[in-house]
C-alpha cells in the first residue's frame, strides 16, 4: 500500500525538481508530517500503520536511494537548499488553497488535483499527477506572479471583475446552489437580503449564467482554510494541521470567474470560545484577482451574530 518507486524508476542525476516526482512517503519524509493543505500526506492516505511498523527512518533511506541522484536530497535524505525552500510553506500554518473539496469518507473520490499553501511570503502547490500510483509534482510560485501561476495550474481563467461590489451574508441553506442553477434570483435577492440597489445585478448574474452556461460547466470550486495562529500538533513525532486558533476559518466557495461573482459556504467561530457555526456568503467581486479573494478569508459575521442574540 502506498509503495515506493522502485530503484529502477530513479530520476536521473540533476533532474529539474520541475520534472521530479515524489510519492506521498517522499513528502512526508521530506515536510515532517502532513501538509496543511491535507492533500499529499494526511491522516487518510498515509498508511500510519506500516509508519510504526518500519519508522520514518526507513522511509526516508528508501527516498533517499530513489532521489539522491538528483541533487535535491544527499544520501542521508537531507534536502538541497532548492527543494528545502520549495518545501517550506508546505506545512506551516498559513492559508491553503485546494482546488475542490477533500473526501469525506474512505473511498470517495479525489477530485483534488492541486493544494497550494501560502505562508510567510512564500507559496508552494503539490500537484497530483495523472494515474493511482503516478505521485505529485511541487511547483513553487513566484510571488508577483501567484495569481497568474496558481490559475495556470488550475486551468483557471482570469477573474473578470464585476462592474459593482457587493457582500452579503446569510445563513447556510442548500437552496443557494438550486437557486443558481434554476436562475432564481429572487430567491437569492431574498435570502441574502440583497439591497434594491443591487437585486438587478443578481438577476442579470443569473440571467447571464443561464443562457450562456446553463450546466454551470465554468463554475470553479476553491476550498479555503485559514490556519494562521493555529498550533500543529507534534506530540507522534510528526506534524499535523490543528484548526485551533480562535481565527480560523474555512470556506468552500463556487466561483464564476467570467462574471466576477462568487458564491461561499464558510465556517468560522463566532467568539474566540465559541463551537464554530456554518454561514453562507455572495460577493459581486469589483476589483482584485482570482488569488486576492481566496486569500481573504471571511471571519464570521457579526450582522448573524448580532441577530442570533436578539
């Protein structure tokens, strides 16, 4: 389960770490525990069992054998300062990006194919390659160019900026999605308590969605975690992402970028003490890229909390 590339499928000496592949082990290995995008390495397709069974020593000789011969790790499996920093935001507590929800249960589908964390100025994406065995590419982005490089990843097009800004929250209802793809925008006026000012651009979003797109096979998922001030947990000898800082917050957002509307399931934790509570957003996105609202996280908002007071 989860094995090795053999010896025979070594990369050759000084491959570019562009072209390197590394399995979800080599990551482990190589980041101390999980990645906070938990993507590559986490609780679920880390086979934990045969971690104590042969340690994480044997696992990084293993990775070392295969990799050495690339320069990016030495014979110990220390990495070379090129994938040392390619690595770096990988398992800090930053802001990761995925590209489509994380399975919710053994067997489910991965519909994930890239992770991105950002972190300290630093941002890196794991890539899946393609087949069940096939492993995952790191591609650190440049900071100037993060939007036009993780949309590139992605496949993405460029958010075109809606002509009005608007944000609005409400609570978490499952008719949002059926009100978009059966264009009631009434609905959605209503449930967001839309102001008139703006209800005609919602009809005309929706409008527009129909006749142009009617499966809303443009429609982009980002799932968004915020783990800044959260503490990972070390306590096997391994790290693992904690969501316990009273900040963080998660969000799975349906995007449309050529429309520059965004719409939110987000979580979040009213009071610093508080269980966190699930709330739904729509944002008419007026100016920024598509990485400037994923980046930007939605703590939770107070006209709900306000209102569940009385």
């Amino acid at each position: 389960m989860f094995e090795f590339l053999t010896r025979r499928h070594a990369a050759p000496a000084e491959m570019p770490l562009s072209e390197v592949r590394f399995t979800r082990e080599d990551l482990f290995v190589l980041m101390g525990g999980s990645d906070t995008g938990m993507f590559a390495a986490d609780d679920d397709t880390i086979d934990f069992g045969r971690l104590e069974r042969e340690g994480m020593d044997a696992w990084r000789r293993d990775m070392a054998a295969r990799l050495s011969p690339t320069g990016l790790v030495d014979a110990e499996g220390a990495p070379s300062d090129e994938l040392a920093e390619a690595l770096y935001p990988l398992n800090k507590p930053g802001i990761a990006v995925n590209d489509a929800p994380r399975p919710q249960r053994r067997g489910e589908r991965e519909r994930r194919t890239v992770s991105a964390v950002f972190y300290d100025g630093s941002a890196t994406a794991i890539r899946a390659l393609p087949g069940r065995r096939a492993g995952f590419r790191l591609v650190p982005l440049a900071e100037g160019d993060w939007d036009a490089e993780y949309r590139s990843l992605v496949s993405c097009p460029p958010l075109r900026n809606h002509p009005s800004g608007m944000l609005r929250f409400a609570k978490s209802d499952n008719r949002i999605g059926e009100s978009i793809a059966g264009g009631d925008a009434a609905w959605l006026n209503e449930h967001f308590s839309v102001p008139t000012s703006d209800a005609a651009g919602m009809e005309e979003f929706v409008a527009a969605v129909r006749a142009n797109d009617p499966s809303l096979s443009k429609m982009r998922w980002f799932v968004v975690s915020d783990y800044r001030g959260c503490d990972f947990e070390m306590s096997l000898g391994f790290s693992i992402p904690q969501m316990n800082a009273p900040g963080f917050a998660k969000r799975t957002s349906l995007v449309f970028p050529e429309y520059g509307v965004a719409f939110s399931d987000a979580w979040a934790k009213p009071s610093p003490h508080s269980e966190p509570a699930d709330f739904a957003a729509v944002e008419f996105l007026s100016e920024g890229t598509l990485l400037d609202f994923l980046l930007k996280p939605y703590p939770y908002p107070r006209e709900l909390r306000d209102s569940e007071r009385g």
